[in-house]
C-alpha cells in the first residue's frame, strides 16, 4: 500500500522533516510539481498564495537593503550598541566542511565536519550567520519578522529572506568564505556530548553533497572519513534517541509530476543518511538548549506529555486495528515497531499524530525557568537554532548562545514577542500544507468522478462513525469518506466510490462502493 499525500505533508520540516510527529529535525519535505505556470493546478496553486495573502515577491526596500549589506562588515550596533566595526572573525575556512541537502537547495544553512578524537568523535556544525547580514530593526529584519518562516509550495517557495541572502550571499555555499556559527561538539564513543562550544568564524564548504550521495559513497566504503563517520555519529546518536525515549516516524517524500496532462505521484523513501544528517542537527538543538537553561535565558521548542486519556485512546484504537500493544511497551518502542506499508499500521501512525499536538515555543530570561523545558518527541530540552535562513527563531536562538550571559539588547527586546509571531508563521504554513494537499489531490482527480477504488479507512469520526477518512492504493490520496450507512471498518480495507473532486473548491469525496 502507499503512503498517503497528507501523511508525507505532516511530515514535512523545515527545517525539519516532521514538525508535528518528529524526533528527527530534518529539512521539510517538499511536494513537488513540475509544469508550466499555465498548468491548472499551478494556477490553482496561484490563486491560493492569493487567498492566503502570501507576498509575491519582497518590498523595494527591503531588496535594496539586502543589495547593500557588505559581506562580513557587521557593526556592534548590530549585534551590541556601538558603532566600531567588529574584530577580524576566527577563520576556520582550513576545515573542509561539507552541506548535505536535497540536489537543488541553494539556501544551505548548515554545513557539517566531523572527526575521530579518542575513541570518541568531533562534531563541528557551522550555522549560516544571518545576523551578520540582518540589522536589527532594518528593513530585512521587519520582513523577516512579518513573514516568519519560508513556506513551501508544491511548485514555489516563499523565501523568509531574499534570495540574494538566502541563497546567495548568506548561504554556505561550496568554494566561498562564509560567516557562521560555528559549533564544536565533542562526543564519547557512544555519542553522548561530553564538551561543547560555539563561536563566530569564516568558513568554507568544500562540497555540497545530497542524501542519495551519501549514502552511496558509505555503502560502498567509498566516503573519506569526514562522509563515513556521519553512519557511525548517526547510529549512536539513534542509539541514545531510543534509550532517552524519543519518537521517530519516517516516511517517504511525496512528488507530484505533470505529464501529457496528467498527474502522476512518484515517491522517494528516506534514506538511513537523511536520519544520520538530521542526528546532527538534533544534536545541536539539544546542546543550545542545554546552554540557554544553563544561563537563564532563552527560546526553546517545548511539547508537553499527551494527557493519560489521549494514551488511552490511542490503546483502544490499537486494539481496534488489531494491533498488540502489551502495557509493558511503552509508546516509543511501539512505534519503532511498526510497518507503515502495513494498512493497519499506517492507520494507527496517522491516529499516533495527536499525541504530539501542541508544540510551542518557550522564552524564559533571568534565571526564571519555564515549568516545561523538554521537547516530548525529542524526551530532551530542544531548541531550533540550525535553519536561520528559513525560520526567525533561529536567528534569536544564535545569539543567544553566543552571547548567553548577555545576549544583545536587540534578542532581549524581541525575545517575549517571538512566540506568539512563530505560532502566527507556523499556523500559516501548516494552513499552506493543508491547502495545498487539498488542492492537489482534487487536481488529481477531477476526472474520475464515479469510479471505483481501493483504500483503507484510516481514521474514523467518534460521534459519526459513518463518517471519516480512506486512503487510497493509488494515487496516494486520503480524503474524506462519507454516505454509508453502517459504520465505517477502522484500518481495514474497503472499496470506495469518488463522489467529488473539485479543484475550484479544494474538495474530495468518497462512498462506501
């Protein structure tokens, strides 16, 4: 069976790979949609970016102030208040850092070396320095404030920055000097942190590698040592992700292509080196938390435990779907033995989403530490801060690990707004994500109104037990399913009648056949 197009959706990130059923912080995932901008459902597409009120393109100023920042000519006024020019940066451009993205990102924000010491490892993590190209209180800096974090369309992104920053200037680039953050973590044999420190530096990439590459180069034991080491650090650190208790769901990437005036899905499934890439990212988010609690100060990513009675539920529904779940087995473990391509299984996985429902963003100053300080997914304190070219927060949570006994008055003045403007950029893009799914999958189906097809009842409404979702076999679709008269079978198979696909409308149907 194939994975649902709303379910691969849910698990996109941005920065990471799945925000609302994570405990791997990944690149988002992206729908795609090849065609020309003619196409109708790029045109659907357009027309939503209009509904949503989602700019087109950045103010005048705004580009004018991205085109005048000189690379590297940061003054304190920026990140202090006077108005000397800061000190020469360390250079660290004799490391050769490599970035691992999908074949086409440009807008790189991390670039990774990693290293043998003793018999444990060193992690040097460089973190793209927007800071040194943002004024607080700028132009670029009140766009950025508006626009919140860059949202991804199945055929467009909407850039948090200009492209002339997020993909060029600021970017990390192979074969240019960059500012960054650069973090230092040193790492026992079994992965676990024992020495960690974070500065400012010139870096250089030396390649810009992607997933498949990776992971082709380490199966044939043809990486160098910085490739090769990223399996052994990755492992570990999943290693200690399921002692500590966190939650991992992978999933496949959903692609959407138009040919001869069709649609057709295609999907790629995550390799072992996208999760030992985001084991990396993970790490540095678990490490910059550790140091804001440490000094008092700070913005960190929080998600509470799920309530007795949502584990409650979703036992019963186990039982509902079949599926064993002794008392003994805690919810981690249980989900790590799961098989998505099961139909049964990808139906609990979908319900096993509400448990991690209601992440936040923290901010706490002075030494008066929130009563939430852990991420329930990631079972540890977490904090974004390694994708500050695509998300706000980053660029605050930067600083503040730089500086974490005085951060800048500028971090200090935004820091109690920031929460309430991430939820705002975080509520649109998953509206986007919805949206967007809503709008394809119509496309998709326009014209096969009345046929028949087979699925799995994948989710089932409490009080309309007539009512709820199917997913399809193919295409990989889950709509709403409704018009029985008997309740529907949760997680088992069931042939379906489309009644409804409108592209105009964003609606999609289906009958019990």
């Amino acid at each position: 069976m194939g994975f649902s197009l709303r379910w691969v959706l849910r698990q996109r990130k941005g920065c990471g790979r799945a925000e609302c059923a994570y405990a791997r912080v990944m690149p988002r995932r992206r729908i795609r949609v090849t065609g020309t901008p003619e196409a109708p459902l790029r045109a659907a597409l357009t027309a939503l970016r209009t509904e949503l009120g989602v700019p087109e393109t950045f103010p005048p100023e705004v580009l004018a102030e991205a085109m005048g920042v000189p690379p590297f000519e940061r003054s304190r006024e920026w990140g202090r208040a006077a108005a000397a020019p800061l000190p020469p940066l360390p250079d660290a451009t004799d490391v050769p850092f490599f970035t691992v993205d999908p074949p086409t990102s440009m807008d790189l924000d991390q670039a990774m070396h990693v290293s043998r010491r003793g018999t444990g490892f060193r992690v040097r993590y460089a973190i793209a320095d927007v800071a040194s190209f943002v004024a607080p209180g700028g132009a670029l800096d009140a766009e950025a404030h508006r626009r919140v974090t860059t949202l991804y369309f199945p055929d467009e992104k909407t850039p948090l920055h200009p492209p002339l920053l997020s993909e060029g200037a600021a970017s990390l680039l192979p074969d240019v000097t960059r500012p960054a953050v650069l973090w230092t973590i040193d790492l026992d044999a079994d992965g676990r942190t024992v020495a960690v420190d974070v500065h400012r530096a010139l870096v250089r990439s030396r390649a810009k590698l992607d997933y498949a590459t990776v992971q082709q180069r380490i199966d044939t034991g043809t990486a160098e040592e910085p490739v090769a080491l990223l399996k052994d650090i990755g492992e570990a650190r999943e290693r200690l992700e399921v002692e500590r208790g966190g939650i991992s769901l992978n999933v496949p990437e959903q692609e959407i292509v138009e040919r001869d005036h069709t649609y057709e899905l295609a999907y790629r499934a995550p390799l072992p080196a996208d999760g030992w890439n985001a084991q990396i990212s993970l790490l540095t988010g678990m490490a910059a938390a550790d140091l804001m609690l440490a000094h008092g100060t700070g913005v960190l990513r929080t998600l509470p435990a799920a309530p007795d009675g949502a584990v409650g539920r979703l036992h019963r529904t186990a039982h509902a779907l079949h599926i064993d779940w002794p008392h003994h087995v805690s919810y981690a473990q249980l989900i790590r033995s799961l098989d998505p391509h099961l139909p049964h299984h990808a139906a609990f996985l979908q319900e096993c989403t509400t448990l991690l429902r209601g992440a936040g963003y923290t901010v706490f100053r002075d030494g008066d530490l929130p009563a939430i300080t852990t991420h329930a997914a990631v079972a540890a304190p977490y904090t974004h801060c390694t994708a500050p070219l695509r998300r706000l927060v980053d660029r605050y949570a930067a600083e503040i690990c730089l500086s974490p006994a005085s951060p800048p008055a500028w971090v200090l003045a935004g820091l109690d707004a920031l929460p309430k403007q991430m939820a705002d950029g975080t509520r649109l893009a998953g509206t986007v994500e919805r949206e967007c799914v809503d709008v394809v999958e119509a496309a998709l189906l326009k014209d096969r109104v009345g046929e028949l097809f087979d699925g799995c009842v994948v989710d089932v409404e409490e009080r309309q037990p007539t009512v709820g979702k199917v997913q399809l076999d193919t295409p990989a679709v889950v709509a709403r399913i409704e018009g029985g008269t008997t309740p529907l079978p949760l997680g088992e198979r069931l042939r379906v009648r489309l009644t409804q696909a409108d592209p105009g409308t964003s609606k999609v149907r289906f009958a019990p056949a």
